[in-house]
C-alpha cells in the first residue's frame, strides 16, 4: 500500500485545526460547547457542535483569529500515548461527545491551549496548517451547530476562487 503523502498531511492539518477550533469556541462561546461530530477531510473540515444559538460573525471572526493566532506560534504536538484514564483526566483533558474509554487512552496536547483525548493523526506543530479560514456556520438541529473551514492548500484554493470572482465582477463591471 501507498501513501498518499500530501493527502494525508492536509487531513492532519484539517483534523488539526478541529483541536485549535474547539479550544477557541469553548473560549468565545463558553464552556458548555462541545464537539458532537466532525469530518476532516483533505480539502476542508466540518465541526458540529453543542451550542444554543447562532454563532455571530463577530464571534467566527474572533474563533477564526484565535485559531490563526495559536497556528503563528507553532505550538508543538505533545502526544501522550497509552497513559492511564485517570491520569489523563487529572491532565485536564477533554473527552469527546460521550465516548466509552478503555483504562488506558491517548491524549493530543498543544500547550496549554488544546488538550484532548485522541487517537486521530497530528501534525508536529501548528505552524504546519499554515492558515485557517471559516466558510460557513449553521444550524444542523436544536442545539447544535456546525462550522465548516478550510486550511492549508484548501485554504489557498477557496482565496485564489474568491479572488477570480472577484476579477471577473471587477471585468464585467468595467
């Protein structure tokens, strides 16, 4: 079997990002929030979540801030693997949409920032996204919301598209 290489690391970067995003929208939004599923695939991510109204663009604008702010700094990857449940619940980590835990789990930690259990594939740091950018937020039922963002080559796709739109307003315009 063969890699893909540079398939599987925009899906690190993607799956990346939800970490940062989570920790930003439980900074934003509040505690309360939490991840109830996600898709991380190459070319953008999805992220739905708990939450009781409509994110404002003011708040996707701070979440998306926040998420670029943490990727400049180029917080490294500490993955903590096979350590004991209760030892990783003492670190502070989350635990994701009421999974069941074995004794022992595996915790994805940047910093301070973002410490979750985990057992998905990371980039070594978060200089690595490169940058990230929210498409779309919605309601995909009572209480829970989701936001849809690229990174990456993904993100460099949807600026150069936006970009060649905008040209071509610009052309029929005048």
């Amino acid at each position: 079997i063969k890699i893909d290489v540079q398939r599987r690391e925009s899906i690190m970067r993607n799956h990346t990002a939800t970490h940062l995003m989570h920790a930003a929208l439980r900074q934003i939004l509040g505690t309360h929030v939490h991840q109830s599923g996600s898709l991380v695939a190459p070319e953008h991510l999805r992220f739905d979540f708990a939450h009781f109204a409509k994110v404002s663009e003011q708040e996707l604008l701070d979440i998306e801030s926040i998420v670029n702010e943490k990727i400049k700094e180029n917080i490294i990857l500490q993955h903590h693997r096979n350590i004991p449940f209760d030892e990783a619940k003492k670190m502070g980590a989350l635990m994701f949409f009421g999974d069941k835990y074995g004794a022992f789990v595996n915790v994805v930690q940047f910093g301070e920032f973002s410490k979750l259990f985990c057992g998905g594939t990371h980039i070594k740091n978060t200089g690595e996204i490169g940058f990230f950018h929210i498409i779309s937020e919605s309601s995909i039922g009572a209480g829970l919301r989701r936001i849809e963002a690229v990174t990456g080559r993904g993100a460099e796709a949807f600026v150069d598209s936006h970009f060649s739109s905008l040209d071509k307003i610009a052309q029929l315009l005048g």
